[in-house]
C-alpha cells in the first residue's frame, strides 16, 4: 500500500479540497469554519471537515476515493482528526454506516446539544440519518 500522510490543510490550500470532491462527483465542500484534514498519497485520496460547534465538534464531509476504500484511510483520516480534540465529536451518517463508526469508537445516539438535534431532525426529513458520538 502506497505511503499516505494524513494532514491539516493550511487556509489557502482549502480550495484542494473542494477540487478533490469535484473530482468524484461529490456535493460535500470544505466549510470555512472548520478544520479541515486530507489524506494524500500523490494527491488527496481522502478529506473531511471537523467543525466546532456548540459544545464539540461536528464531523461532516467525510469522503474517501472509491480506488482507495477498503485501505484503512477513513479510519486513519477520523483517527488523525479526532487526535487532540478534547470535547464530543459528533456526526450524522446513513443507519448502514453505524458499524462501521461503532470500530473507530463511535457511539449511537449519543447525548447532543439542542442545535446538534434540531439539525439531525431538519436532515433526517429528506433520507435516513442517525447520530454518531465519539467521546474524547
């Protein structure tokens, strides 16, 4: 497996980032209030935001390119990420993606903010989405 290096991007490499998701025909885009991390082998084969919010961090954008999955990469990306936060991570996936955050920690429907709940509600009315927590 080629060497991959799991990294923050600096403010003005972001727009990468959104050039990455482009790529693969992808509707997620790096949010300006966030952290954002890619990981790169001769380019960026992965990318995620991880945004503060109301008492912890929201984990949106999580995107891997499909001749990279299965490699490990998300859960090196999450692991990397998630590193040095020291308050909830919190994400909202399909009910087909629970096992697989569940082996990098994540717990179901874990206690939330009021913004954090309102927002899963608003997004759960147009497909299926459940909440995920990571505890630091």
């Amino acid at each position: 497996m080629p060497d991959t290096q799991y990294t923050r991007l600096d403010e003005p490499s972001w727009p990468l980032m959104n050039k990455f998701y482009r790529a693969h025909q992808s509707s997620m885009k790096a949010v300006r209030d966030a952290q954002l991390w890619v990981a790169r082998r001769d380019g960026i084969v992965a990318a995620l935001c991880l945004r503060p919010v109301s008492g912890g961090h929201w984990l949106t954008g999580l995107f891997v390119d499909p001749a990279c999955r299965g490699q490990g990469v998300a859960a090196a990306l999450i692991a990397a990420a998630t590193q040095n936060i020291e308050s909830p991570v919190w994400l909202f996936c399909h009910p087909d993606l629970r096992d697989f955050y569940q082996r990098r920690g994540f717990a179901f429907d874990p206690p939330m903010p009021y913004a954090m709940v309102e927002r899963l509600s608003r997004y759960a009315r147009s497909k299926p989405m459940i909440a995920m927590g990571l505890e630091p």
